[in-house]
C-alpha cells in the first residue's frame, strides 16, 4: 500500500502558543492531533503527553502483540481499533497524573482525534471537537461527531447547524482527556478505498473553513504537504484565532506489492 | 424572600420581608408597616402577591403612591424599585437575588478559546438537554445484517454481522472465514453505517458480485441480496437482533 502524508500545525493569528500537538508515524499507520486546553503552558503538555503516550502505546503492541489492553476489548471492532482505544485512555491517565504532580497543570487536558491504518481499514478514535474527514472523490464527509454542547443540542434537534456555528457556547466541549478518571472514546472503523482522503485536524481549521472549502483545496493541491499547508494558509485568512493542525493521508495505492509486481514495477521503470 | 426597605433621608429604618398575602401601609396602628407621619394616609398603600409577582396598590390615598416617581394605582415591581410614600421610599427586593453580573467578556483571542465542562456540570447540562437514544440502545434496536451461505465453503453456515467491520476471506481475523484452497485472504468487507450495510472490495480482490451485478467500489445491502464472493454464495437479511 502506497500513502502520502502532509502534516502542519500553526499557532495561527491571535494566540501566543500552540497548545495543539500532532503525531505522524506511517511506520505503525498511526495519525494524531491533540487539542490542548488550560492555564498557563499547561494546555501545550496534555496535548503533547497524549500524543506521545498514544506513540508509545502503539510502539509498544508492534513489538509485543499480548500487550495488554487499557480498558474492556470491545468485540464490535477489530484489534487495531481496540488498541487505539486503549492508548487514549492510556493517556488520559498520563495526562491526571501529571497534573496531580504539578498544581500548575491542574486543569489541563485535551481533545484527540486518532486514525490508525491496518491494511484496508481505518480506525477511528475520538475525544473532544478535534475532527477527522473523509475524502472520497467529489466528496468530503464527516468520520467523527463532535463531543460538545452545540452538538448535542443539534443531534437533539434545539439547534441547527448554522445556529451552532453562531453559537457563543460552540467552544465547550463535553469530553476530553484529563478530565475524568475514566474517559469515554468514541470508536468507528471503516474499509477505506484507493485514492481515499483521511484528513484530521483541530478546530481551528472548522471554525473558520467549510467543508466544502476544504475538499476544493484538497482537491486543487497534487501533494498531501500542499494542501495541509494551504488549510492552515485559510484558517488564518478567516482570521487565525486558535492554533490550526491538520494531517493529511491520502491512499494513492492500495495493492500491497508482493515481490513480482514489484519487479515487474522495476522492469518497467 | 422578597422584602421591603423603608428608608427615610437615604437611611435605611427597618427591613420588612414580605411573608403573607398582602403588607399593609400607613398612619394607622393596624396597618403591618406603620410610617407616622402627617403625608402618609391613614391606610395609604399596600403591596400585594398576586400571581406573577408583587404589586403596589394605593389605596386611595391624599398624597399618593409614586413608582420610581411616577404616581400608579396599581403597578407590578420589579427588583430595587422604589416607592415613594410621602417623605418615605420603600425599596423593593425581589425573592431571588440578581444575578451575578455576567463575567467581563473575555480578550478577543481568548474569546474562541475552548473550555471543558466538568463531569458535574456535564451531568446537569446532559440532564437538562433531555435524553437521546445513545448509539449503543439505537444499535440494539436496529435491525441486524446476517449472511447465510448458500453454496461453498465457509466455517459456519450462518454469520450475525454485529461488527462494525466484517472481512470475508482466509485471514485468521475475518470474520467469515472462506476455507477453500484457493480463497483469497481478503476478498470482501461488509461495512456497518448507522442502520446501512455496504459492500466493498479491497483493492485487487477478485470480482464480487450482488445480484448478478459486479460491485464497483462499495455497494449498500439490501434484505435478500445474492452476493458471490471468492465463488462462495451468500444471502444477505436484515433481521431482529437475535433472531
């Protein structure tokens, strides 16, 4: 399988640091863009505990397959999409215990958005209103439903989409790590197919870019790289109020290569 | 409680809350709150619960009732009204005690920035949104896809789709494993969308079919499919969970 990956995070216009961090390990197929939050720098360290506690995490179940799993094994998803669930609740737990240790940190936390690549499938795991995207030809979709209160006031059908995005209280969140003992990680997988686009990303870049914006600049851009950097050039243009991360992983081939098409490849070149 | 300051000069004289139906005003001793003075009437003003609130009533008085300065009959009140009764004013306070003034808003880069509910007021909020079925009781209540072999070889003869994910191939992780010789590892997966099957198939699988139809990139599952996989044929049904 042949991927692409572009990757940028920015602390954008208005803000003094960059409290998102971000992970980009195509060796394990692991993706993640955490969204700090709290005082001080705190917000910087829960999001950069989270992505390197998640790395470790899937580090770790590459070298020794009966690592043992944070959390019950759920049997509604594959093993991948259990062991991603297993790191963010891993580091939902790294994240209180440095706080506990630091009165200074006391507070943080952060959003994870995470896809971890196993062959064809895509696994998906989320906490907070970081977000991930589908590309799919002449479409972009949704992967991920935001943890917070406007959304559930739109899933509850008291608001509507624009009356969400208008809303002065789209910027509380209903889950994130560090919060509680215990954290809630939304699951999902699906078979992604050639040519497919997985775009994570904090929402710094939804705020202020559509949808639809988004798959026109993917779209006009040939390289993963470009295209992330061109997010992050539009989320400052409508403004740059909060710091903008995206990754961008496209499958340009899906045949894993044995040995004879790869020397037919070679021949040919 | 609501209650009444009587304040002559700016100086408040006596605190009065209001317990009962009505609080009576005047010169005379049978009145609740007694002012003696020659401007106040001998049964000058009441305030009075009523549905929706206080009001202030004169009660036919020589010098009048005045509401923050303007003479009434009978107005409602409404919190730190003041009414004047000859020299005297009685400052209203209503039962419950203003708000605290909404917090300064916040610099204009702070004011994206995101906050975290605690779990407290997360249940609070939760509860005073009303409840949704969560994913999992929707799930339950939805129907499920199940795959019954019609011919060829497969480990079972009838697979419950409950995953989110199911392979269909030789690879010790599918979920419907194919046990013929030539079987490809991974030759078909069936996706779970909200209530919605769809077929897919991995790049450089073997052709698949539903329906006599080849499947190009993915497909959704309707009740009674005809799906031929890897030369095994299945039966695609959406029944009651369990069933």
């Amino acid at each position: 399988m042949v991927i692409a990956v572009g990757a940028k995070t920015d602390v954008g216009l208005k803000r003094s640091h960059n409290e998102d961090n971000l992970c980009v390990a195509a060796d394990l197929g692991l993706y993640v863009v955490c969204d700090g939050m709290g005082g001080r720098n705190a917000g910087e360290v829960a999001s950069r505990l989270a992505v390197e506690t998640i790395q470790k995490h899937f580090q770790a179940a590459r070298d020794n397959a009966d690592l043992p799993l944070s959390g019950d094994y759920d049997r509604q998803f594959s093993a991948t999409t259990n062991r991603l669930a297993s790191a963010i609740r891993l580091a939902n737990h790294a994240i209180r215990t440095e706080a506990k240790e630091h009165t200074s940190q006391e507070g943080m936390g952060t959003t994870v958005v995470s896809a971890a690549l196993n062959g064809p499938v895509l696994s998906i795991a989320h906490v907070g209103d970081s977000r991930m995207y589908l590309i799919r030809g002449e479409s972009i979709a949704p992967l991920t439903a935001d943890h917070s209160l406007v959304a559930e006031q739109v899933r509850r059908g008291m608001l509507t989409e624009e009356e969400a995005e208008r809303s002065p209280q789209k910027n509380i969140i209903t889950r994130a790590l560090g919060v509680d003992e215990t954290v809630d990680v939304e699951l999902d997988e699906i078979p992604l197919m050639q040519g497919d686009g997985v775009l994570l990303c904090s929402d710094g870049l939804t705020r202020g870019v559509s949808p639809a914006q988004i798959l026109d600049a993917i779209r006009r851009e040939k390289e993963p790289q470009g295209a992330s950097d061109r997010l992050v050039e539009l989320a400052n243009a409508a403004g740059g109020l909060d710091n903008t991360t995206v990754i961008l992983v496209v499958i340009q081939d899906m045949a894993s290569q044995g040995p004879w098409q790869r020397a037919w490849k070679w021949l040919l070149s | 409680m609501a209650k009444i300051f009587l304040k002559f000069n700016e100086q408040v004289l006596k605190e009065i809350p209001l317990e009962g139906p009505q609080l009576t005003i005047g010169r005379k001793p049978d009145n609740d709150l007694v002012i003696d003075n020659p401007a106040v009437s001998g049964h000058h003003a009441r305030v009075v619960k009523e549905e929706g609130g206080f009001f202030v009533e004169d009660l036919g008085s020589t010098n009048g009732t005045f509401l923050n300065d303007v003479k009434v009959q009978k107005q409602k009140l409404k919190n730190t009204d003041r009414v004047s009764i000859g020299k005297h004013s009685l400052i209203f306070q209503d039962e419950v005690a203003p708000p605290p003034p909404p917090p300064p808003p916040p610099k204009e880069s702070e004011s994206d920035k995101t906050m975290i509910l605690d779990t407290a007021k997360q249940k609070e909020l939760m509860k005073a949104l009303g409840t949704v079925k969560t994913a999992a009781v929707a799930a339950k209540e939805e129907k499920v896809g199940w795959l019954t072999v019609v011919t060829g070889d497969a480990d079972k003869k009838e697979y419950e789709l409950t995953g989110r994910l199911n392979v269909i191939g030789k690879e010790d992780t599918a979920t419907i494993k194919l046990t013929g010789w030539l079987a490809p590892k991974n030759a078909a997966m069936l996706s779970r969308r909200g209530p919605a099957y769809f077929i897919s198939m991995p790049e450089g699988a073997k052709k698949i079919t539903v329906n006599d139809e080849a499947v190009q990139g993915q497909r959704e599952l309707q009740d009674g499919d005809i799906i031929v996989v890897a030369g095994v044929h299945f039966q695609f049904s959406l029944k009651g969970p369990g069933k």
